[in-house]
C-alpha cells in the first residue's frame, strides 16, 4: 500500500494562481540522460487574485540553480514543486534543471522514443520538464531554443534562427504549459501547403521515422480537408505559418493537439492500402481533424481548470464528427458512433466508475480522459444543437469565438453564449453535465379517434456519490409511419422536460408505427415493449437509417436474450427480415454491413444484468455462435452472390463507396466461412493486396481454426512493420476460443517481439484479452490472473497505461459469486502491490468500491 493516500481535488475549490505571466523562455540543451532545461520567466501579480503564494509544480527534477530578479535564491522543495518568497512586483523567474528524458517510460513529460526525443504535456505533464505554473489558466507566449546535435528539431509556433546544433521557435499565441511541445530527432517530412481563406500560406509536414514516409500522404490530404472545412463550416482559419504533425511509436494515447505542433500516435497518422485497414484510414482521419480542430476549440480557447475538459473534448469531438459525416456518410458515422458510445460509455456509467461529463472531484486527472468525457460530452454539443436549431447554433458559436478568444473558459461559459445567443434558458439542460448516468426513457402509447398519444417517463439511476436524479431536458426525436409504411408524420423533436409527459398527434387515418430517439437524439436506453412485428416493421420501412438500423439491431438481441434466457431458437423473424436488408440493392452496402452486424458479447450482459438474470460469458458466446451459423445457412446462396457482386474494381481507394462495398463483401466471407470451412477465406488470404481484405480473411480462417498456415505467413510477411505486427497480437487473442484466449494472450506475451515498454503493443495483447469477454471471464478465471500480472509489472513503468486498462474489471459486479470472487482477489492483489501509482491506485479503488 502507497504510505500516504492521494487527496482528492475540488471543481468548487477553484482558486486563480497568484501570478501572470508576460513571457516564458527556455532553453533545452539535449543529452538523453541528463537534458538540461533553462527557464527565464516573467511574471507579475495577478490582480484577481487573493492567495499569493508562489508555488511552481515540479516533479522528478534535479534542481541545477534559481533565482530571482538574477539574484541566486533556495526554495523549499517537496516532491510535488516548491514554493519561493515573490517580490509584490513585476519579476524575473530563473531555473535551471536536469532531466532524463531515456529513463522516462511513463511518456509523460519528455522521454524518448526509438532514440526520438518527444513530449506529451497535457494534462500535467510539464511539471516533469521544468518548475512551472502548471495549470491550464496561466498563459502566455514561449520562446524555445533546442541545443542538440538532432537533425530536426522541432518545437511549437513559428521558427526562428537556426543553425549548426541548435533551432530557435516562437509560439506568438498565448498558451497554457500542457500545450508545449519538443521534438527532436532523425526525421524526415513529408511536406505540404495550404492557403488559408484570407491568404496566408502555411507550410504543413508530416515527420516520420525514415522508412515511414510512403505512410504520410492520406493523412496530409486528411489534414488539407479539415483545414477547409473548419474555414467552410465553422469560420475558423488557421493561424501560424507552419503546422507541424509528428509520428511517434511510444504514446499513451492517440494524439495530441500542442499548438502548431501536433504529436500522434503513429497508428494514429501513418497510412497506406497494404497495412491499413479501411478502418483505420476512417480513424486516421477522424484522428488528424479532432487534433487540428482543437487549435480552436482547445487553443486559442481552453479550459479554465481540467473539470472543464469536456469543453474542449466533447465538442471538438462533435466536430471531428460532423467532419466525417461531411465526408462519407452521415448515417453510417452515426451508427458507428452509438455502438461505439454504448459499448464504452454506457458501460462506464453503468458501472462503479460512472462520473458526470463534468466531474467534481478527481485524484489523477489522467483517469478522466474518458468515453464520458469525450463522447457522452459530444452527444451534449448535438443535443444543444437539436434543442436550439442549426441557425441558432452556428450564432452561438460565432459568439464564444468571439466573447472567449484567448480566453481559459468554463462550462459556465460556453452555456451563457447559448443563453445570451438564443435567450433560452439552459439551467435544466446544464444537468446532462452535472449528473452521471445514462438515463431510461418509458415509452407506451395510446390511439383513438384519429389521435395518437405517446408518453414517456425518464429515470437515472443512482451513481457513486448520486441517488438523486431530477428529470433533465430531452430532446426527443420522433416520426409516425402509417399502416403500409409511409411516413405519416415527418421527423418532429418533442422537447421532454418533465419526468413524465405525454405528446399528442392529431389528425391520423389508422393507427401509426412511432419511429422513437430518430438519429440517436439522446444519449439514454430507450424501454419500450415492442413485438417482433413491429421490429421488423421499422426494420423495413423506416425513413430515418439510425433507427432502421436500431430495429435490426433490436430485433437481434431480443431473439439473442431468449435464445440465452430460455434456450430458444434462432429467430425466424429475425432471420428473414435481415436477409431481406442484406438483398436490398437500394441500400448503402455500408449499411447493411452495420445491419448485419451483432450486439456484443459486453452489451448482451448488460442487457440480461438489468433484466434481473446473471449474465453467463459462455453462454452469450455459444448463442451468438449458434444464431451465426443459422444466419450462414439461412443465407447461403445470398452469401455467394453478394460476396461476388461486392468485390471491387480497380485501384483501392480507402474512400466510402470502396470500403463500404469491401465491409459487405467481408460480411458475406464470414457467412461463407461457417459453411466452407475457410477455403474461400484462404483464397482471398492469397490474393489480397490491401489490409482491408487481407485481415478479413485472416480473422475468418483464425474463426474457423484454419489459421495456422496464415499466422506464420503474417508474421514472416509483415514482421518488419510494427503497426501491422500490432494487428497480428491482438486478432490472434480476439478470434481465439474462449478456452484458449488467456493461454494465446499468454504465450503471444513470451513472443520475442512483445514488450511491456510499447502502449501498442501491451494493449493489442493484454487489452485484446480485455475486451474478449468470454475468454476474459472464462470461469477459470486465468484471463483475470493473467491481466493482473502484468497490470502489476506495467504500473511502475506507465502508471496511465495500467490505470486506463483497470477498466476492463468495471463490469464485475453484473458477474456471479465465483467470478465476483475471484476478481475481487486480482483487484486487491493490485491494491496490496507496494509503491502502487497514484492512476492505479485511485481506478482500482473506485472499482472495487
Ligand atoms: N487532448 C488529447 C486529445 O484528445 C488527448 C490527451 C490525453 N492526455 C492524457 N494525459 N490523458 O486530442
Ligand atoms: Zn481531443
């Protein structure tokens, strides 16, 4: 156990600092050992402020000198910064530190990476580069010069002097230390250009590891598209004469937005058809607008403290959104994102760790860059927008651009635009930010005399520290079909403010099919007792293509929930109206993918905890297996024609239209394969020349326990590429029977090229295992056991990573006795583990509760 326990910290104890800050200039001469960093600073007495100490951060510094207006001082030290006596008057801070950037692996801070020095600040991560104000309201413009001997050196803003070992950079805008950023090594670009709206010429590169820059193309031209679309959409217009984005190996997460100077994950940005997926060409280039579109939303306007996250995050994920949407197809980003939401973040507020989208309270900030944050953050900026109109929108944000350039903003803030902008009053919506918890929406409806009537009743349940949910504002995105289908009443959002209100529609010939939470209007579980009928009839005849979609997918898992709650059959219903979907030509290929997709094992269990049965990980599995080989046999002569009929023509191109047609020819290969054995799967294994199909087969033939032959020729083919190999770990965990995944997790971990020291591959093998579930929870309880063990080894080498992957035990309470049990044993045994991190301590605490 750690000897003192980690403080938790208040939103409601929010103090300013004592000081302002005029300039900052540092200077870095590198060594990978023994970095010595000088900081001159200048600072004044903040005028709003009462407390005046002068406390700067620090952690992990060997303190060389300091002073003050030049004159040599002591301050006192603890292991968290020190504090010094401030004149009551403008002065100048001096210090120099020394840093080792190589023994650093917990990548926060600077560290190295492939003999690459590079940062990762945000949230507070300064403090472990030098003595600073390390809090997102102390702001100001920094001059950096490098001394090294790198052949690139690169840090925020604008270049300035440089020349035989050393580069000058001067960042003109005014920014918080989490958004500092240095980069130094052998690197090569890959340039670009862009001509801002007003006409500025700005240079771009993207900087790769020598042998990457074959990778960089898709996401230069991912980077020109958001430049022009934030100009387009938003007004926004970039603001320096070089943007700069860096690949590298070793980061915790998936980039970072450091003003001018981007740091990505190199999963995050390096691309091409042979070792991308699909998919991943979609992340990517969701991943580089998120980054660039914070330079506004983030930047040039951040957080006042870090409970504020969500302002920055959850909108700019809302924007990196509706880019998407832009690009390729709005319904299908809108699908992919509610599964992706339901799978994380539902789950997160269902469990022990549920937290507001703005939390009150925290002990390690690094433990609340979280799906609640991000995501469920976002679907509060679309409600906002539904609730107010697209026109009242774009208004309100040309207002918080204006009143808050410059500024460290709050919730508060961001709220009062939209207020003063529409005159609304949003005091009922601010709930959605203070309230955890996903809420449950009661539907039943009632016809007679031509007017139809729906009701519906809202309810949270409690959180951690939350019993009490009053009903929030809801808008509620509705639209009636009639009998034979046609949509009788166009989409109408119902604005719920009440925790039971009922809505009436008049004027109707016979009674409507409600089409319920269109688009995903609201983040909350819709409950309405709904027959098969009625399921398959949205399925077929609903104009919106979410909650088509949405009625697939339902009528899926109700047939999955009886056939693992009373040993039911596979679905006829289901059976037919899906491959009736599959068939339809007229729809996106994209979208029928989607359609045929299944719930997941994870929201299976959740679905059968809330309805009062203990889920079995063994049994959801056998299920989904048995209701897949039905829809295989179901649909054998479809399969064949659709896998033909998909296969695309001429060059790959990583756009919608081709990675939608490659998604449903996938499809129909997985339904081949449970009848062929994998001989088509091995076909397509030989012939493909892009990742996309070469990883579809390789999953298929692993699912049909024919991947020997393709394990070994993956490797001997791709073991050069770090990124591919990564894919090669985690489909072997993914795709193994539930019975083998910890033993396949286990040896992949004795594997030459496995090492704990790289997030990407610790997490394609140890979070693939995370997030198998039946393997993970396999009765055995070795999936548990396994994990703990490393979670233990990984902690003193990257407390983010460890804590981060704690979560794959947030569910444990839905499990029976045995497994509670047995989690409870691996939980503690973390807790037990001397000198455990304050991020591991503080997740493993919450969860165990
Ligand atoms: N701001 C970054 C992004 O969302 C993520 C940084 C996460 N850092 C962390 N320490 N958790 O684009
Ligand atoms: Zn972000």
């Amino acid at each position: 156990m750690r000897e003192t326990t980690p403080q938790p910290i208040y939103l409601k104890d929010y103090t300013p600092f004592g000081y302002l800050i005029d300039s900052v200039d540092l200077t870095f001469t590198l060594s990978p050992e023994a970095t010595r960093v000088r900081s001159r600073i200048a600072f004044r007495p903040n005028p709003d402020a009462s407390d005046t100490t002068f406390f700067l951060h620090g952690e992990n510094l060997k303190l060389i000198s300091a002073a003050i207006d030049g004159q040599s001082i002591t301050p006192k030290l603890t292991d968290q910064g020190l504090t010094a006596d401030a004149p009551n008057a403008p002065f100048v801070w001096e210090a120099e530190v020394e840093i080792n950037p190589a023994a650093n692996t917990a990548l926060e801070g600077l560290y190295m990476s492939n003999g690459m020095y590079c940062t990762q600040c945000e949230a507070e991560g300064f403090r472990k580069i030098t003595y600073y104000p390390d809090r997102p309201d102390v702001m100001a413009p920094f001059t950096v010069r490098i001394e090294g001997a790198e052949k690139v050196m690169l840090s925020n803003g604008n270049p300035g002097a440089s020349g035989e070992g050393f580069a000058e950079w001067h960042d003109p805008w005014p920014k918080p230390a989490y958004l500092f950023a240095l980069v130094a090594g052998d690197l090569i670009n890959h340039p670009g250009q862009f001509t801002t709206k007003s006409g500025r010429e700005v240079e771009l590169n993207i900087w790769v590891r020598p042998g990457d820059e074959g990778k960089c193309a898709f996401g230069m031209e991912a980077l020109k598209h958001s430049m022009k679309w934030d100009e387009d959409v938003y007004g926004r217009e970039y603001d320096l004469d070089l943007f700069n984005i860096v690949a590298v190996d070793d980061f915790n997460m998936g980039a970072m937005e450091n003003k001018g100077l981007n740091i990505f994950n190199s999963s995050c940005v390096l691309a091409s058809p042979e070792t991308s997926t699909d998919g991943n060409f979609e992340r990517i280039e969701a991943i580089i607008a998120h980054e660039y579109f914070h330079n506004w939303t983030g930047n040039r306007i951040t957080c006042r403290d870090w409970f504020q996250l969500c302002l920055k995050e959850g909108l700019t994920v809302y924007r990196d959104a509706q880019f998407t949407s832009d690009l390729r197809s709005a319904p299908v980003k809108r699908i992919e994102d509610v599964i992706a939401l339901r799978a994380r973040q539902f789950r997160e507020d269902n469990g022990p760790l549920a937290h507001p989208v703005r939390p009150e309270s925290f002990v390690e900030i690094n433990n609340f860059y979280t799906a609640t944050v991000y995501e469920k953050g976002a679907e509060l900026i679309g409600m906002l927008k539904t609730l107010v109109g697209d026109a009242a929108y774009y208004k309100s944000l040309d207002l918080y651009f204006e009143r808050h350039d410059g500024d460290a903003a709050t919730i508060e803030d961001w709220l009062k635009v939209f207020e003063d902008a529409t005159g609304r009053d949003l005091s009922q919506f601010k709930r959605w930010y203070s309230d955890a918890g996903t809420p449950r929406l009661k539907v039943s409806d009632d016809y007679s005399d031509g007017t139809y009537t729906l009701t519906f009743r809202q309810s949270t349940p409690p959180t951690p520290g939350q019993d009490e949910k009053p009903p929030r504002v809801i808008p509620i995105a509705v639209g009636l079909l009639g009998p034979n289908g046609d949509e009788v009443q166009a989409t109408q959002v119902l604005e719920m403010t009440e925790e039971e209100q009922s809505f009436t529609f008049t004027g109707l010939a016979a009674k409507p099919t409600p089409s319920i939470l269109r688009d995903f209007s609201a983040p909350m579980i819709l409950q309405r007792d709904s027959s098969n009928a009625e399921r398959a009839f949205l399925l077929a005849h609903d104009t919106d293509p979410f909650n088509k979609w949405e009625a697939g997918r339902a009528l899926a898992k109700d047939g999955l929930i009886a056939m693992i709650r009373e040993g039911a059959s596979p679905d006829s219903a289901y059976l037919d109206a899906i491959t009736a979907v599959a068939r339809d030509d007229t729809l996106d290929p994209a979208f029928r993918a989607l359609a045929m997709g299944l719930p997941s094992q994870d929201d299976l269990a959740q679905t059968l905890f809330d309805g009062g049965t203990t889920p079995n990980p063994q049994a959801i599995w056998d299920a989904l297996e048995t209701l897949r080989q039905a829809r295989a046999q179901h649909m054998q002569d479809l399969a064949p024609r659709l896998y033909a009929q998909y296969q695309v023509e001429g060059d790959y191109q990583p756009d919608a239209a081709q990675s939608g047609a490659r998604s449903l020819a996938n499809t129909a290969l997985g339904l081949i394969t449970r009848l062929d054995g994998g001989a088509q799967a091995q076909r397509q294994y030989d012939a493909a020349d892009n990742m996309t199909q070469q990883l579809a087969a390789f999953c298929c033939l692993l699912q049909a326990g024919k991947g020997e032959a393709a394990i070994a020729a993956f490797y001997d083919q791709w073991q050069h590429d770090r990124l591919v190999i990564d894919k090669w770990f985690s489909m072997q965990v993914v795709q193994a029977a539930p019975d083998q995944t910890a033993a396949v997790a286990d040896a992949l971990t004795q594997h030459a090229d496995f090492t704990m020291k790289n997030p990407n591959r610790f997490r394609a093998t140890l979070g693939a295992l995370a997030m198998s579930p039946a393997g993970f929870h396999h009765a055995s309880g070795a999936g548990y056991e396994l994990l703990t063990d490393w979670l233990i080894q990984l902690d003193p080498l990257n407390p983010q990573t460890t804590a981060r992957m704690c979560s794959a035990f947030e569910t444990w309470k839905r499990y029976d006795a045995a497994r509670q049990d047995l989690i409870a044993t691996q939980l503690d045994r973390i807790l037990a583990t001397p000198n455990l991190s304050r991020d591991t301590t503080e997740m493993v605490t919450r969860i165990r509760g």
